[in-house]
C-alpha cells in the first residue's frame, strides 16, 4: 500500500508511529489507543508477525477503529520511512554512531517544530524482544530515549509509544499546566464575607459558653480566626461552612446530639448515603 | 496489612499508586511494570476484584517483582490512605466541587516537592469501567487528568499510571534533556581538519576531471565546500568521510565499477550484511 494515498490527512495528524515486526496484535492495539487519546492517527506496520488485519489488536485498540482503519503495512522499514523528512528511532541501548540522543520532551518538541515546518515526521518502535537492529536504527535521523530506571528498564511498544504520543500532544499545549477542565474557580472571598463568617460562628459559640474562661477569649478569636483565614476560603465555600454552623447551632438547643454516631473506629469514613456521578447541587 | 510496616522504604521510593477496585490482574501487573520502570515501588490495592495475590498480575508485571511481592490489600479507600499527608485523583471527568484541578507535569512536580519535605503521598486510580466514585475523589487534596484528545479520552489505569510514575521520575532530573545514556561528543572539527578534507577531496576530483568546465571550478568547490560545512561533522566524521573518498580513489583507475550493483530500485537499501547488536569498529 502507498504511503502517498492521503498525504494531507496524515500531515494533518502529526508523526508516523511505525512499528518494526511487532509481534502480538494486543501491542499493536494499544499503541492505537495509546496514540488516539493523544491525537495522532497514522500508523505503520513494518511486516508484522502474525499478518494484518489481527483482530486482536484492533480489540485492544478500545474503539480507536480510525487509527486501526488507517493502518499501512510496510514489507520493509526503508518503504516505511520513505515519505518522511525526519526520523526518530526509540531505543533503551546506548548505541555506537554518530546519532544525537534526545530526552522524549525535547524530541516531542522537535517533532511539534518540524511538524509546524511542514516536515513529515515519524517514530520507529522496534520488536517487542530486542527493540531495533542497528542497521534500522541507522535509517533514523536521531535516538529517542526514555528517563527509565537503569535498575528497572523495561518499557513494551505500548508504554513507549503512548510516552512519545503524549509529549507529542503536550508540545502543542502553549502552557503545560493547562487541563481539559479546570480548577473550579476559587477566589478567596472578600474580607467582609470572611467577617461576616466570623461573626455568625462567633456569636453561635458565644451562645454556648465556648469562651471559657473569659479573659482567654481574645486568644481564643484569635486562633480560630488564624485558621478560618489560612485556608483562604472562597465565597462559595463559606456558604458551606455557614450551613454547618448553621445546622449545628439549629439543632443544638432543642435537640442535643446523642446517640447514633457513625462507627467506633475514628480512621472509618461512614459510606456516601447514595453513590452518584454528579453531586447534587449545593442548597 | 498495616501500611507501616517499612515506612522508611516506602517513604524513600515516592507516592504510593492506590488502585480502587482493580478488576483485572493484568492491569494491577502493567502498573507495577510501569512504576518500576520509573522508581516507583508502593503500590496499594482497594478490594480488587479478583482477590490477591494474583498470577495474572505478576506475569503482566514482566519482572518488578519487587512491586508485586510489596503490594498492599486493603478494604476500603480511606484505610489505604490513612498514613498519607496529600493524596491526588486522577479522573478524565470533570467534577462539580471544590478540588484544585492540576496537569500532570504540574502533579509531578507538587509530589516531588512534598517528598523532598517529607510527605507521603499517594495517586488515585479507579476502576476500569468508570473511575472513581465522587466521594472516593473526595477523600482526596486534587485531582489530576490528562491533556488527552477530548475526541477520544480513552486512557486505560495503567496507562494513566505509567504517565504519572513518568511525570514523578521526570520531576526529579535536574534537566528534563538529560538521557540514560548521551549523545555522541560531536563537536564540530577544527576548520584545519575540515579543510584537509576539501584539499584531499577535491584533488582526488581534479584528477578524474570533475571540474569541467574550467571556468565553473570556482564555483563548484564553492558548492561542494557548502554542502560539506553545513553539516559540521566532527572530526570522527571527517574519519570516515576521507575514508570513503580514498576508497573510491583507490580503486576507480585500476578497478573501475562494473557490474554487481546492489539492486534495481534504488529506495531499496541493502541489507546489512551480517545484522549485529553492535556495530564494528570503525577502522
């Protein structure tokens, strides 16, 4: 099959995956998956060992069918590559040669600049046993190589290609700290909220003779205040607070906690009363 | 199982990964794989499915051994978290409440400063099928997610685990480009040594008649000193380029090339020789 059938598509999705003899359809699945969630699309099989299609890999690829769909399968890596500008072979082994050896961050950023460039690009993975044969290495421009443990490395294809696909998403974040959803919106609330609060829990503890001895009071605002300050509260957090006071302060008087505490053991939280998705709104 | 047993080992190899509910023992496995591979040693279980010990799990775990014999069962999420300073959740769903909301370099990064201060800490990860409950998420400081393709967020518990253990080794490099293993020194070469290059390359063409016309020499060596100053080869480099023109020297008046040409389509590379895990030594 021609590399050349959809060259605009595949420009559009950022670098080749190319998977040299992979072994196991499940490998070749999860790299799909693995490259879906991160927004890249094309993926080439150098003479895969059990034959394409595999419906192994195309159940493991978890409904990454556009990926699986897309597949070219390749009889040798120098037709793999042949349309591609720039090369990265993956490698664990520190190799004799002339390559430059890049971190996965800084190759994620090469890529994303030869990407925008107008470049092709693509990543060479290599069999599951023993990686990539020299001589295949040698048809890359550089070496990727990952930041594992020396005491401990052994990345598969899979975990390999979904590091190099999620550095590949995370070069084109303009700011890495940004989420998909975010932090709810948490302004400290104003001083006057704050003292409103203040006031409220004050006056319920006052009620119940909290401030004992008298002349230790002051003291005793004082640290309460400092540590309903600290948290930086926003408004909608104070409401919550203020229900409690609230709720406690209501039910006091007339109806004296008792019995009925929820276990013995104080590390046990009592269960959720019912297990939703989405919490309710807040009263 | 008390979760104190070996609070100095613990604390020393970084947050504890807390799996809620595992289902399957493969995926308990490729976490441990993918913690090792990263440093990361604790690893706790709520309640998994399937029971524990499990040899599903341990021949996924492709030999971190260490994380499995190590593993940790407990009954309910706020046990498994009991000893822990600062606990985050990992969810693809964005929830209603009050949690900070944190990328992953970001996540890597707090975890990493709490270790250095002290802290244990821990990373939530739920089910397979749909996460974590909300009141499990609560029991947690912050949330983090990935900046996955919102058109296909379909990351998997282990992979999910492999780019937080990632991020947790990453936030620990002093300089996220250092590699296991580095590039070669390629320093360029002195422009003694480059120019000993041009002299013996080009009287090797002088003498077969490539500067033809005479008047274009000029400009031909312009061109040919260009191309070969651009690519600043260092002086190993230069090595193996002299080498190529004196053999191509050496035998073209008494050898000129005949027949035996390696192959008909030239995007077709030989094949090496005789493949080799190491390449020879340049002589």
């Amino acid at each position: 099959m021609s590399a050349d059938e959809n060259p605009s598509n595949t420009a559009a999705a950022g670098p080749a995956i190319i998977l040299v003899e992979p072994q196991l359809g499940e490998n070749i699945g999860m790299v799909a998956r693995a490259m879906a969630n991160f927004g890249l699309a094309e993926l080439r099989l150098v003479d895969p060992r059990d034959g394409w299609p595999s419906e192994k890999a195309r159940a493991a690829a978890s409904r990454a069918d556009h990926v699986i769909d897309a597949v070219k399968v390749f009889d040798d890596l120098a037709s793999a590559v042949a349309d591609l500008n720039f090369v990265f072979a993956t490698t664990a082994r520190e190799r004799d040669g002339f390559k430059a050896v890049r971190g996965p961050v800084e190759a994620g950023r090469a890529l994303r600049a030869r990407h925008t460039a107008g470049q092709r690009t693509g990543i060479l993975f290599g069999r599951e046993r023993f990686g990539l044969y020299n001589d295949e290495v040698g048809l890359a421009d550089e070496i990727v190589t990952f930041p594992v443990d020396p005491a401990f490395s052994s990345l598969n294809i899979a975990q390999a290609a979904l590091l190099m696909s999620y550095e590949w998403m995370k070069s084109g974040l303009e700011d890495e700290t940004k989420t998909n959803f975010s932090s709810p919106e948490m302004l400290p609330a104003t001083k006057e909220q704050l003292h409103g609060l203040f006031a409220y829990l004050e006056g319920a503890l006052e009620a119940r003779g909290y401030f004992r001895p008298a002349q230790k009071k002051p003291k005793m605002v004082d640290n309460l205040r400092a540590v309903l300050t600290r948290a930086a509260f926003a408004e909608p957090e104070l409401k919550v607070l203020r229900g409690i006071i609230s709720s406690l302060d209501r039910f006091s008087p007339a109806m004296p906690r008792g019995d009925g505490s929820p276990g013995d053991d104080p590390r046990r939280l009592p269960a959720a009363a019912a297990r939703i998705q989405s919490p309710e709104k807040e009263e």
